[in-house]
C-alpha cells in the first residue's frame, strides 16, 4: 500500500511542478538592461512537495466521515441565522475594529449578495442558467449615470428609472430565448452579454467608450451633501448634525445604502416565492412539460423571472456607479458574470444565506489576499475548489419546500 501511495504522490507532485512552472518559476525584474527573467524555482519546489505531501496524506489516511444528514426542517434555525447576520450587518461600522477599509470591502460583498440574489430568481427558482447577467448590472450602471448627467436628475429618480430599463433589457433577452433551455440558453445568453459589453465599447457618442463616463453625481440623504462643502443653498451632513466633517460619512452611508437594497431584494424574493408565480417558477424548473400539463404559461413564467432578476441587476448598477462614480466596459466583462453565477450556485441553488455565505468567501476573500497581488486568484481557486470537494451542491443545499401539503413531513 505503501509504495503504490508514493508513486501516486509522486506522480501528483511531478504535475503540479509542471503546472507551477510557468505561473510560479519565472517573473520579469526591472535591472539596468531593463527587463530581465529571474527564476523562482524554490516556489515551484514547495508546490510539488505540498502537493506530494498533500496526496500521500489522501492515500495513507481512512475518508473523512461523510456530513451528517441535515433535519428536514431547518426553517427556525435559519430564520435565527438570518436575524444574526442582519444584527451584524447593522452593526458593522460601529464595530470597534471597523474601519474605513473594512467597510468599504463590506460594501462590495453586499453588492454581490445583491446580484446573487437577482441572479438566484432566474437560476435558482426557474432553473434558467444565464451567463450574460451582467449585462443587465452594465445596463443599470450606464442608464443611472447618463440619466443623472444629461437631464440633472437625482440618484432616488434614476434609481427606479435604471431597474425599469434593466428589466425591459431582461424581456427582450427573454423573447428570444423562450424555446431554448440548457446549454443552449447558456450560449445565448453569454451571446447577449457581450453584446451590450461591445455596444458600450464602441458607441462612444453616447457611453464614452472606453473612456468610459466620469464625475457620475453621489448620492445625498433626504438632500443633505457628504461633500466638505455643499452646494449653495444646500447644507451638508456634517453641519445638519453638528458633526466634523470626515470622509467616513459618505462610506457608512453607501454601506447602509446597498444593505438597505440588498434586504429590500431579500426580503421581495423569500415573499414572491410563496406567491403563485414564485410557485410557477420552481414547477418551471423542476419539469417543464408537468408544468404545462397544470396550465401554467411557460412564457409568462420564464419573462417574469428574466424581467425581475434584470431590475435588481439593475438597482445593484445604478448604486455600483454612484459608488464608484466612474464606470467603463471593462466593469461588466463576462468574468462578473461567472463570479455571480459561482455565487448562485456554490451557495447552493434557491439558498438566500448560501449566496450570502459563498459571496463572503467568493468576494470577501479575495478582497483580503488583494495585497498579495498575483496569489490573490490563487486563493479565489483555491476557495472554489474546496467548497466543490466539501460541498458538490452548495453549501446551503437543503431548502424548506415552499409550501406543505396537510401534514406532510
């Protein structure tokens, strides 16, 4: 046994050099003749030794114990960890370790939580696996920023506005598609992201190409600036409240501002999804030709899932820009839309606090390896690779039907 485990370790370990060659043996060094090659090969050599130590503990070692079985009803358990998450997210800026940055990171998490959670309506209640999401986020974004800077209008006028068109974008993704499911509805959808990608690329009148669209106005609360100095006839934050002005203020308000919509999102979809369309979306998923046979209109369903995700991709565009408040293609690549869709689906498929729990580990983490530079996707695949071989269905597969028929277990 044995030796049959240390030809397989070394087997291992003698391919992951090869693949750690290349990404990890060399990196380009300034010097006086410019440019220059240097090599790494002690990294290399501690990859192919973890990975021979790695393997050879799999081989040696009994199987780990498989989980246990989860009780059928969990619905008590996870209404009290929803609560607790929520408390904490309440909380967080006031936190005695929370600090700018910590806040800002939060900030995108939730934005993420806020896509995968439009994204769960369409993949994980209907079953319509979309790989173009984010272009309806890009649609949000460019409509919020265009509407703000051409017509003046405020980011609680535009806000609305940027869902709606998302959502006309979702139905005319969803006209199309309506005969195509599977792989094929994949490619056409990835097709349709790319569109946008490239429209917003190249119609530069409009989107500024690849200069993208600059000076996107903030947000203000109830007409009160987070500026030092306010605009003439106008006071700010800072001076309403009696407060020295700090930077920090703008930072807590976005972070309530996207935990605000993101619960908003929450609280919509966990409420439609005991409604007869929600029900409707979960019959589509499960088998298409039974729902037909109960006299449900396929059609009606799938666009009323494409048309809602959108407008929430939407609303998480449209606060992305003001945000940012500079936004450019290269935002809304198609990589976006696979970390939303790993999100989903790591998660676990139809699990509102999986999304949460994957987007703290799909997002979150690598935000904190951000200072590791090259070794900060190392870490994002290493994340997805462990959640895969732990958790296959997501890390929060078990669900609560969505309704019990009498006594039912």
């Amino acid at each position: 046994m044995l030796p049959a485990a240390l030809r397989d370790a070394a087997l291992a370990a003698l391919v992951a050099g090869a693949l750690a060659l290349p990404m990890l043996g060399f990196r380009l060094v300034d010097s006086a003749s410019g440019l220059t090659l240097a090599g790494r090969f002690d990294l290399v050599a501690w990859a192919a030794g973890l990975v021979f130590c790695g393997r050879l503990l799999i081989r040696l070692l009994p199987p780990l114990p498989a989980f246990p079985a989860l009780p059928a009803r969990l619905g008590d358990l996870r209404l009290k960890a929803g609560w607790a998450m929520a408390a904490i997210a309440l909380i967080l800026p006031f936190l005695p370790f929370a600090d700018r940055n910590l806040v800002d990171k939060a900030t995108m998490v939730l934005i993420y939580v806020m896509l995968g959670w439009g994204l769960n309506i369409v993949v994980g209640l209907a079953g319509l696996l979309d790989l173009g999401f984010v272009a309806f986020y890009a649609v949000g974004a460019y409509s919020y920023a265009l509407l703000s800077q051409t017509f003046g209008l405020s980011f609680w006028v535009c806000l609305p506005l940027a869902g709606v068109l998302s959502a006309g974008f979702g139905l005319a993704l969803g006209f199309p598609v309506l005969r195509l499911r599977g792989d094929y509805l994949a490619i056409v959808t990835l097709g349709f992201g790319e569109i946008i990608r490239v429209i917003l690329q190249n119609w530069q009148d409009v989107t500024g190409g690849p200069n993208g669209i600059s000076g996107i106005e903030r947000p203000s609360l109830f007409g009160l600036s987070f500026k030092a100095a306010a605009p003439e006839g106008r006071q700010t934050f800072a001076e309403f409240f009696g407060l020295d002005y700090s930077a920090d203020h703008r930072v807590i308000f976005l972070y309530f501002l996207i935990l605000a919509l993101a619960l908003a999102t929450n609280l919509f979809t966990l409420r439609i999804r005991r409604l007869p369309v929600g029900r409707a979306w979960e019959a589509l998923r499960d088998d298409e030709i039974a729902c037909r046979s109960l006299g449900i209109n396929p059609t009606t369903v799938k666009l009323s899932a494409f048309a809602l995700g959108a407008m929430f991709a939407g609303f998480a565009g449209s606060f992305f820009a003001t945000r940012q408040g500079f936004i450019s293609p290269e935002s809304f690549t198609f990589i976006e839309s696979a970390v939303i869709l790993a999100i989903v689906v790591l998660g676990g498929m139809g699990s509102q606090i999986g999304i949460v729990l994957a987007a703290l580990l799909l997002v979150g983490l690598p935000e904190w390896f951000r200072e590791l530079q090259q070794y900060r996707m190392l870490a994002f695949g290493g994340a997805m690779v462990l959640i895969m071989l732990w958790k296959p269905s997501g890390l929060l597969s078990h669900r609560e039907p969505t309704i019990r028929l009498g006594n039912a277990p």
